[in-house]
C-alpha cells in the first residue's frame, strides 16, 4: 500500500467513527507522525493531504523542518521535550502536545515573549498512571492549568494523551471518556480563562475508539508509513 493510500484508507477510518457517533469528520485534525521517516516521504504525505507532521524528537524535528523549508508543513512537537531544547523549537512549531510540567512551561513561555509570539500548547496527561509513561497525573491537572494558564505567552489550547498499549482498542476507549471529561469539567470551572478546544488522542491501534470518545487530533504514523524498524 503507498503512502496515498494509506492517508485514503486512516481518512475513511476516522469518517466512519465519527458518523457513527453523530459527530462531523471535519472536526478531526490528522497529524501524520513522521518520527523515523525521511524527508522525501513526509512530502509525499503532504501531497496526499496531510499538511500534519508529528515528530518526537527536537533534533530530528529539527532536520526535517530545514529540509522541507517552505514546503507548506505544519510541525507538532509529540514527544517529551527538555527544558534545555525548548529554544531550538520554540519558532518552527505549531503547537506543543506534550507539555508536562509548570517548568517546562515557564521555559516555552520565556522563549515565546523572547521571540514575541505566543505558542499554542496541549498539556499531556498520564490518564492511566504508568510508570513508564510522562504526563501530568490527572488528579493534578487543575492546578497545573490553573498556573501554566498565567504565563502571557502560553495558549493552554488543550490535553494530550498516550493511552496503553492494549490488543483491544475498546479498551482505552474508557481513558478517552475521562479525557474529554476532563477538558468539559476544566472549562466549566475556570471561566475567567480561555477555553480548550483541543483533545489530541488516538494513535493507530486505538485513533477510531479516541474519535468515537471525542479526539480533535489524532496521531498517526504505522497506519499511514508501515511499521517503523
Ligand atoms: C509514535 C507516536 C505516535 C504514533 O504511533 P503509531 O502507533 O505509529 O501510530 C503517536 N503519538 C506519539 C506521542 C508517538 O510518539
């Protein structure tokens, strides 16, 4: 299967999950995780339609980015970021998804007014509690939005998640609910702040359970490229 085919094939996927629960397929941004894939094929994607790239690592984001100056993509920081790498990013991305502490917020806020823009962020959330897993605790996530929600250049846009590895999607369709949960109950509470509209969730063993409980984005990579070696 090509690349094309592939975009064709998550697109129907993500359509009929999201009909199936009354909701519109529009409201579901596809980011195309691109972490081990060359240049040549995230452009390939790009002309499939996916204008999305999702890379987990600063140096490689960072590469690609350069490679595919002017290209016309939009990159997303998924992966755990350190604090010290934060000014390499903090102008070639369009929205952070994993921000996981109120330090690592005060740095993209620094290099955000050092820069005068303001950058849009997603706070990860470690919904299940592992071990192996970053992310805020949900049982901290208010206080969390509540202090990283006063940093001038920070837009809190929404959560992020990476669900457990499950053979059973249906599984994780439960941390999904809480997820969405969670944004409703936030927002319901802090009314003096901006809204978050943006639940990013759902990889490809799981991205039809997380649509289906309320995704906005999903983060795609095996389903569109193949297994990564
Ligand atoms: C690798 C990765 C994905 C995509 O995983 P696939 O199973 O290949 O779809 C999504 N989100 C994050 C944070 C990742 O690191």
């Amino acid at each position: 299967m090509s690349i094309t085919d592939n975009v064709k094939e998550v697109r129907r996927r993500i359509e009929a999950a999201a009909r199936s629960v009354g909701r519109d397929p529009s409201e579901i941004k596809l980011i195309g995780v691109t972490k081990t894939v060359s240049a040549e094929k995230v452009l390939e994607m790009k002309d499939a339609g996916v204008a999305d790239a999702g890379e987990n690592r600063v140096q490689e984001l960072l590469r690609k980015h350069d490679a595919l100056a002017g290209a016309g993509i939009n990159w997303h920081m998924i992966g755990h970021l350190q604090t010290n790498k934060v000014k390499y990013i903090i102008d070639k991305v369009a929205l952070i998804h994993s921000v996981d502490s109120v330090r690592l917020a005060e740095e993209i806020n620094a290099r955000a007014s050092a820069v005068n823009r303001v950058v849009d962020v997603l706070l990860e959330v470690n919904i299940a509690g592992e071990l192996s897993k970053f992310g805020i605790l949900p049982d901290n996530l208010e206080i969390n939005v509540k202090n990283i929600g006063e940093l001038p250049n920070i837009n809190i846009r929404g959560l992020m998640c990476i669900a457990p590895y499950v053979e059973n999607p249906q599984e994780n369709r439960v941390f999904f609910h809480t997820m969405r949960k969670l944004v409703v109950d936030i927002n319901g509470k802090m009314y003096h702040n901006r809204k978050m509209d943006t639940l990013s969730m759902g990889m490809t063993q799981d991205y039809q359970a997380a649509v289906m409980e309320g995704a906005t984005m999903i983060r795609v990579g095996t389903g569109i490229f193949g297994l990564r070696s």
